[in-house]
C-alpha cells in the first residue's frame, strides 16, 4: 500500500520501478560473479480495485527485461483479470477449460501460468495460486 493509504497501482508506481528498483538490481548481479536468475513469486502487478491485471504488465515486463538475468514468473491471485461479478467466466477462443480466460493477460506477457525449470541439480516448479474466478 502507498503512503497515501491508496492500494491500487499507478503508472508512476510501475516508473519507479523502472528509475530506481531496476538500476539498483544491476550492480547486484554484477557483484555476483556467478550466474544469478530472479523468481517473481506472484502479484506482478497490484491490480486493486479494479482487478484488471493486465494494465501495468507490460511495462513491468519491459522493465524487467532490462536486468542481465533471466526472471522467472509465478502467478499470484491479484494477477488475474476479472470480467466482472454477474457469475462464472465462459470458456475464450484459447481455452478449451472455464476460467483459463482470466490468466491471459498474465500469459501474454510473462509466459505460461504453470511452469518448471533446470538451475543447476535442482528443478523448480512454479505453479499458480488456485482460485475461484467470479
């Protein structure tokens, strides 16, 4: 939440991001040495009240895309977007299961909602916050 007691995100919350966390994260992965990646653990964006997560997204992305490490994205409960409370989503033109719908925003520009990766001997697994979309 915001000094101001506001909980939603603004553009200009998702520019500092982008001025002030991104080159802060830089000289960090230099000093490493090593190889570093980052894993995103949900809530790319907070989408709050509105819940329409696909607002910031792609600036976030653009943003991240900027760190000399390659991210990795889980997808949290205010990730989704919500098409209204008149009752349950209908199946989209790209989803063969009810509510897929609400996740395609996040899928567009982070990848798959579940997904898995090598790093090194371990294999992480990152799979979505299961929910009820209404």
């Amino acid at each position: 939440i915001r000094s101001d007691g506001d909980a939603s995100q603004t553009k200009t919350d998702i520019d500092r991001f982008g001025v002030e966390t991104i080159p802060a994260i830089q000289p960090q992965i230099a000093a490493q040495g090593v190889n570093c990646y980052g894993v995103h653990l949900g809530d790319i964006v907070f989408s709050t009240p509105n819940r329409d997560s696909a607002v910031g997204m792609p600036q976030l992305r653009d943003h991240l895309s900027c760190l000399n490490m390659p991210v990795y994205h889980t997808m949290g409960n205010h990730d989704f977007t919500y098409f209204g409370s008149k009752g349950i989503l209908e199946p989209d033109a790209t989803s063969s299961t009810l509510f897929l719908k609400a996740q395609r925003s996040m899928e567009s520009n982070f990848g798959p909602a579940n997904s898995s990766f090598n790093r090194g001997n371990a294999h992480i697994v990152c799979i979505r916050r299961c929910q009820k979309y209404h």
